[in-house]
C-alpha cells in the first residue's frame, strides 16, 4: 500500500516535470539555461524511480538485512558508474549522459526491487510486476497524455498552470479508472 501511494505521488510529479520542463527551467532559472531543458526532460521521467529506490534503504534496514543494502547499494554505483563512463565516452554530450543516467537508475530501480522482493521477503518477483502493472500502465498512459496535447500560451507562467491543471486532471481519471 504504501508503495502505491509513493508510486502515485512521484509519477505525478515525474511526468508533470517531463511535461514542464521548458516552464519549469526558464521560471526558475532563466533563459540563459535553455540548454538543461533536454537533459531535465529525460531526467525528469526517472523521478519515480529514484523516489521507490529510497524507500528500498529503509525497508532492508527495518528488515535488519544490511548484507542486502549493502549489495544494493555496490551494484548501484557500479550500475551508475558504467552509466557515466558510457554517456561521457560514447555520448560526448550532456544529453547523452543524461540519458545514460537515466537508463541506469531504471536499472537500479529492478535490481533494488529485485533484491528486496525475492532475496529480502522471498516472494516472486514475478508477482510484484503483475501487482504493479496497473500502475506501470497508468504512468505510460500518462506519459502518453501529455504527448498528444500541445501547449501554446503567451506566458510561461500560464503555460505552466495550464499543464499543472491538465496533467491533474489527467492524473485524477487515471487513478479512478
């Protein structure tokens, strides 16, 4: 249950940012950083993932099962270094390491989950996916939404909003469906 809520709650604010990420950048930061809204955008849609990935600690704490946390964490930051040496390497790019990145923390995201479902609790790890799947769905349903509407008003600001008040929306249908 609670990983549900958490689910919920960081999708939302994954693809809201993926969604405003132009607004987002240019309100907070400025003009001058146009270039980050590329590398925002794609990080933005991992938000969810590194959101569950932190409650993943505290649950293998709480379970007293440090060895675990441990190899968790190893595997992350290989994972995460292979990530940045490929983006850096290959990419040449701040896109590109950006993308790689995100990839990796998709992939820390089944390992983390992996470990704490069937090496932590030993269930099926099987089973957790067809018990998340709806959610899954739900989030690229969502995603999905916010490609096929376009937003185009004189302010960044109303821009925003309008996107705030449309992916709500969205959002609100999809969890009642």
């Amino acid at each position: 249950r609670v990983f549900k809520i958490l689910f919920l709650i960081s999708s939302y604010v994954s693809v809201f940012c993926f969604f405003a990420s132009s607004e987002i950048i240019i309100l907070v930061y400025g003009n001058q950083w146009k270039a980050a809204i590329p590398c925002f955008h794609v990080l933005s849609l991992v938000i969810f993932t590194r959101t569950l990935n932190a409650s993943c600690a505290a649950i293998f704490q709480v379970l007293n099962n440090t060895r675990l946390l441990f190899y968790n964490g190893a595997l992350n930051t290989v994972i995460t270094v292979i990530a940045i040496l490929i983006g850096v390497f290959l990419g040449g790019n701040i896109y590109y390491l950006s993308l790689c990145i995100a990839i990796s923390y998709i992939i820390q995201f089944i390992t983390a989950f992996y470990m704490l479902i069937r090496l932590a609790f030993n269930f099926s790890f099987l089973r957790f996916v067809k018990d998340i799947h709806k959610l899954l769905i739900m989030f690229v349903l969502l995603i999905i939404s916010t490609l096929i509407f376009n937003f185009n008003m004189p302010s960044n600001i109303l821009t925003l909003m309008a996107k705030f008040v449309y992916i709500s929306i969205v959002f609100v249908i999809l969890v009642f469906l």
